[in-house]
C-alpha cells in the first residue's frame, strides 16, 4: 500500500489538473471548497542504531555483557596485590584509559558502564567486582539515577542500592569506598531536571551512611563544584563528564581514599 507520503504528491497533481479543466457549461462555477490541510509528515521511525541500542537493552538490561571477556581474561591478583575495581558510570568508564598515567603501576580495573543506574549496577555487582577478588571497590553512582536514566528513581530507591553493593562487598571481604557524585547543574541529554539540590542531598546521606557501615566517604563534591553546583567548563566540557584535568583533581583524592580504605582492619 502506498504511503501518505507517496501519495501527497500525486493527489496535488490531480487537484491541479482538476483546476485547470474546462468549464461543462456557461452556469457559473460554485465558489471552489476549502482545500483541505496538508497531512502531516508521518513521524520519523527510530534509527538502525537506535533499534540495536534497544535491543541490547531488551536482552542484556545490566550490559552483563559489556565485560564478560575483560573478566575472563584477567588473572587472579597475586598474593600480595591490591587489587582495586571501580565501578560506576561513564565517568568511571571514560576515566579508566587515564589510570596507567594517574595510578601509574596501580593494578586498578575499570568496571563503569555509560548511562548505567545503581540497580543495573547492583545485578552486575558480581560478576564486575566481586568475582575479580579486589581488596577494594569504589563505587562512583547515582546521577543517572537523578537523570531517570532508567525511569522514575528516589533518593531511597538510590540508597538501598549503594546499601546492596556495599553489603555484598562487605560480605565477601571486600573493603568499600562510596564516593560523592560529582556536582550537575543541567543534564544536556534531558534539560530542565535541576540536579544540583538532589545531588547534595544524596552526598548528604552517601557521607552518613559511609560512617554508619564503617567505610570509607570519598568526597570528589566539594572539590569540584562551582558557585551554582555544577562542574564548571574547564573541568568537565558538557557540564556533567569530566575532563584530563577533572580527574586529575580526582584522581589524588581517590587514591587517599584507596589507601584508607586498605589500612582499615
């Protein structure tokens, strides 16, 4: 069947041609109806790209995927070896290229996923962590959450994920460090949401909590943040992402923490 699309064209044609016909008889033409309005454009249909992105997410939601091989690969850390996975979002994901220069010699594994919620971190909180042996995780996460990357989320919703992570961890001898999350004023992938209030609001109870379970609070918030809450341009150029010179701020902040979460018996 043809399209309105395809159609469109030719249904001008015949209106014209029906215009320009010869009157029938000397009667006085009838004043000519309305034309009526053009149909609108039917709406664009999601990319090839789009569709395999949902497809991804349809069969893998947690992208247990993404490091099923880099898992399998890696060796068991040697005896004396502290190990450290971080896991988190694209901001883990985009900082761990840089960790051969700011943790030079450092057997610390990347684990962060773009766009990824605290619950699909949590369902792949096993495999990506605790299966890897590390003596220390760190877990960067909650922004997409107040983004509502993958729907509704509440700050309690949040909490008892980063509660779940850090009991699981704690139950298989892991030593956890929870971070702040970093500073947004604006989201650019979906405006209008002011995250700034809802992310201090979050540190607030990630640095309470962090002292009730006796871990240990990395706090990037303060050291990053500008006068509207946000990160400023020259550290992160989309407002939310940081840049070289966003985790080189971070980078010696979470290494203190490393260390203190290591000294803890």
């Amino acid at each position: 069947m043809r399209s309105l699309r395809t159609l469109a064209p030719i249904g001008a044609l015949l209106a014209t041609l029906a215009g320009c016909a010869p009157a029938a008889s000397s009667t006085p033409a009838a004043a000519p109806a309305p034309a009526p309005a053009a149909t609108a454009a039917a709406p664009a249909g999601p990319t090839p790209q789009q569709i395999a992105a949902m497809e991804r997410r349809l069969n893998d939601w947690p992208n247990l995927g993404r490091y099923r091989d880099a898992n399998a690969a890696l060796a068991a850390p040697a005896a004396n070896e502290n190990r450290v996975v971080f896991m988190g979002n694209s901001i883990t994901e985009g900082w761990a290229r840089w960790f051969p220069a700011m943790f030079p010699g450092k057997p610390y594994v990347g684990r962060g996923i773009s766009g990824q919620t605290t619950p699909q971190m949590l369902v792949r909180f096993r495999q990506d962590v605790v299966a890897l042996k590390p003596k220390v995780v760190v877990i960067l996460a909650g922004i997409n959450d107040i983004a509502g990357n993958t729907g509704p989320s509440t700050q309690a919703m949040i909490a008892d994920n980063l509660m779940s992570m850090t009991e699981i961890a704690k139950a298989n001898g892991i030593r956890v460090v929870l971070s702040s999350v970093l500073p947004a004023y604006d989201f650019p992938w979906r405006r209008g949401l002011e995250p700034a209030p809802k992310v201090t609001a979050l540190n607030a109870w990630i640095r309470q909590y962090a002292q009730q379970a006796g871990v240990v609070y990395l706090d990037y918030h303060s050291k990053l943040a500008d006068a509207r809450g946000g990160l400023p341009p020259e550290l992160a150029g989309d407002g939310v992402h940081p840049t070289e010179a966003g985790y080189r701020i971070m980078a010696p902040l979470a290494e203190a923490a490393i260390q203190q979460a290591l000294s803890q018996p």
